[in-house]
C-alpha cells in the first residue's frame, strides 16, 4: 500500500526508517519531511495543519494509510476532518480525534480524567489568570520543589520545577499575566512534585485491544546532570533497566488497562499511540503526562527494537485488529544522543553546513531539523539530528552512538555528554548478576 506519514522530525525519519523494511509498504511518502525522511520517501510540500491539501493529496494519490506523527494536526482535528469527508473517511488513519487528543493538548482535562478513572498521578489544581491572587494562596500551602505546567501544547517546553515558592510565584506570574507560553499558559496546573526514576511507555490501540511497545527513558534538560531549562529532548534509552517484569506489570494493571477502559467509558473513541510519561515512586508507577502520538526522540530508540513488522501492527490499529497482536522486541540496547544548534531552546541560527552526514558509520543517524539546499545539509531548527547506537548492553550502545556524534559537526553544534550515563552503572550490574 501508499503510506503518508504526517510531521517533519526525527521521529518521523525514523517512523520512515521502520516502515520503509515491511513489505506492505509500498510507495511512502512524507508531508512535509527533512533531509533525511528525503533519502527513504518522497517529500511533500504540504504543512502538517493543511487539512484540505493533505485530503487532496491522499485522494490523487491513492494513499492507503496516513500516520500522524505530531501532536498539532491531531489536537487541530485531522481525524475529524477525514472522518467528515465521505471521499476521505475509508483511509486508514492512525491518531485519536480532537476529543482524545485532548489527553495531551490539555493538561487539565488529562488530569481531571486520570482522577476521574482511577489512574495513579501526583496531586494537582488549575488556575487561570483571573484567580491569581487564589493561585498565590494556594502555593503558600505547598512544600517545594513545586511543578507549574502550562495546560496546553507548549512542544515540550511547558514544565517549569521551582525550588522555592518566591520563585514559583514569580514563573506563575509569568506564565499567566505575560502568556510565556503564549496561549498554552492562559491555565497553568500547580502541581505535587513526585520524588523518582522517569521513564516513558507506549501504547498502541485500536480503542478496545492495545499492544505495549518498548519503553524508554528520555532526557528533557538541556544541560549534564540534568541541569538547565526543559528542551523538547536532548536524548533517549531503552530498554529501562529498572522497568523489570514486576514494575511493568503494574504499569499494565494500574495505568494502561484504567486509561484505555476509561476512553471507553467516556465515550472517547481512541485509535493510535498513547505516550505515558510515569514516575518509578519506590517501585510504583504514577502517571505525570499522557501524549497522544509517539514521543520524539523516544521513537528513535523504540523503532530500532522493534523486530514486527510495523506496518502491519499500525493497519491492525486502524481497522481494530488489534486483538491478539504481539510485539517482537529485540532485547538489546538502543541509545540517542539528540544534536541541538547552538543557543537551542533558546535563540539559534539556521542554515549551517552540517559536516560527516556522508560517512558509513555504525550508528543510525535520524535527521530532524534539516533541510537540503542545493545538495548541501543546512541545520533547520533546534534539534538537527539523533544518533542511534545500538548493542548488547548500554556501554556499548552509548560507545557506538558517542563515536558517531564526535564524527559529525556544525558551528555551534551541541549535545549533552552524560545520555544514559545514569543507568549504566544499573545495567551493568544486571548484565554481572
């Protein structure tokens, strides 16, 4: 069959990596792509929120089946747009409807809906800027570190953890009264910091049956140690070493099987991924954010260790199929390090020459912010490129992607030196036992 994957990053390089191996693939294309989607399918100049054009293009084109992969188009209502569209609506189609990508494009509604069935999550309330003074209030009664989430899509950047309550109040204030993050942050949730292990687990549903697909661990902050402000991820593990058989068991019976009944018993018709952000609290899961497509760079990691052919999963999701799927997953290590422009989350310059693109190398390299200008790789936003290294244990995955990384470079080009560090000491005494 045609594909159509939907987004321009590195996770749709590498959702066009996997999908390029099945052979019910047949032609595949990107709207709009990069660089690298370029070398695997067929770009087209079509911007992920043009309904109207990306129909069209399905229709001329005979597409059989549409990923979305960002979470815009979805929480703008893709789905719907299809589904309305008589010409539209028996394309395959793999993302939930405006109403469940609510879990992600609000998330006041995502935590409201976690109380609502039962699903583990860190204490929490919403303010918007008419009840400031309430919000201040509020804070004065709870112990820091504090989390202030804007309620909206924010591309990653929307979490802010204050040490002290002056400082929230100031960052509150800031998100509120002077839109910090634009519209994102009319409402901003203050809520409980949870003490723990990130991790990252992904769901694939038809709405009714699911199959779990490998977890990862990702790294938000800009700087080593874990230091500096939110980034949309500066990189990416898995496996998760201390998400053991027991740990993921739990996650199944007390966050996965809750969320997708509770879709079910709201109503809210779900067909496509559902990315769970948790915390390991001393060995239980708490759920800190749902996400409505695969994560990026999560997607990075995940894809190399998936063995089943991914085509046909994403068919079995779009026409409810699911039922008794499986997943094959290869047991070793996959690592990415996420190469960022210089002055990224904040300030930085487009159109560098990226240098050692051309090299065989034993890492996989997805490109996210690139273009090709004349034949030459420019950088084309804050996170240029993911590098993948795989093997048997953590070491050798981040020795592979690290050797890689040092072989490619552009001014001002960035990366932290410390992915996957803190779970290498972890693992190793596992691969020892």
């Amino acid at each position: 069959m045609d594909i159509l994957i939907i987004g321009n990053g590195g996770r749709e390089h590498a959702f066009a990596w996997k999908i390029k191996q099945s052979k019910q693939c047949n032609r595949l294309y990107v709207a709009p792509g990069n660089a690298g989607t370029a070398t695997l399918a067929e770009n087209v100049d079509i911007a992920v929120d043009d309904f109207a054009k990306l129909g069209n293009f399905c229709l001329q084109h005979k597409i059989g089946l549409v990923l979305v992969g960002p979470e815009g188009p979805l929480v703008k209502g893709i789905r719907n747009y299809f589904e309305s569209d008589p010409d539209l609506k028996n394309i395959l189609l793999v993302g939930p409807g405006k109403e469940g990508a609510q879990l992600e494009g609000s998330k006041d509604f995502s935590k409201q809906f976690m109380l609502r069935n039962g699903v583990p999550t860190a204490k929490a309330r919403t303010f918007s800027v008419a009840e400031l003074e309430e919000a201040f209030t509020y804070l004065e009664t709870c112990t820091p570190p504090i989390v202030l989430k804007a309620d909206g899509l924010a591309a990653g950047k929307g979490v802010i953890i204050c040490e002290k309550i002056k400082e929230a109040k100031e960052n509150l204030r800031e998100m509120l009264e002077d839109k910090k993050f634009g519209d994102a942050s009319i409402k901003v949730l203050i809520e409980e910091f949870l003490t723990g292990i990130e991790l990252s687990v992904f769901v694939l549903t038809d709405g009714n049956s699911y199959v779990i697909l490998p977890e990862a661990k990702d790294y938000k902050r800009i700087g080593d140690g874990d230091t500096g402000p939110n980034t949309g991820g500066m990189g990416a593990v898995s496996p998760v070493v201390f998400a053991d058989v027991a740990f993921m068991s739990k996650v199944e019976q007390q966050v996965i099987k809750p969320t997708i009944n509770g879709l079910k018993k709201e109503n809210i018709s779900y067909n496509g991924f559902v990315f769970i952000g948790l915390m390991n609290v001393n060995g239980e899961p708490y759920v800190i954010e749902y996400n409505a497509r695969m994560g990026d760079p999560e997607t990075q990691v995940v894809m190399p260790r998936i063995k089943s052919d991914f085509v046909e999963l994403l068919v079995a999701a779009a026409t409810g199929d699911l039922k008794g799927k499986t997943i094959e997953t290869d047991p070793n290590y996959a690592m990415t390090v996420v190469l960022v422009s210089g002055g990224y989350p904040g300030n930085f310059e487009k159109g560098k020459n990226i240098l050692g693109l051309e090299a065989k190398t034993a890492a996989l390299v997805f490109q996210a912010g690139t273009k090709n200008i004349e034949g030459k790789i420019v950088t084309d936003g804050g996170r240029v490129l993911a590098v993948t290294g795989r093997g048997k244990t953590l070491h050798h995955a981040s020795k592979v992607a690290y050797e890689t990384v040092e072989s490619i470079n552009w001014e001002a080009a960035y990366f932290r030196k410390d992915i996957g560090v803190d779970l290498q000491s972890m693992s190793d005494s596992i691969h020892k036992s």
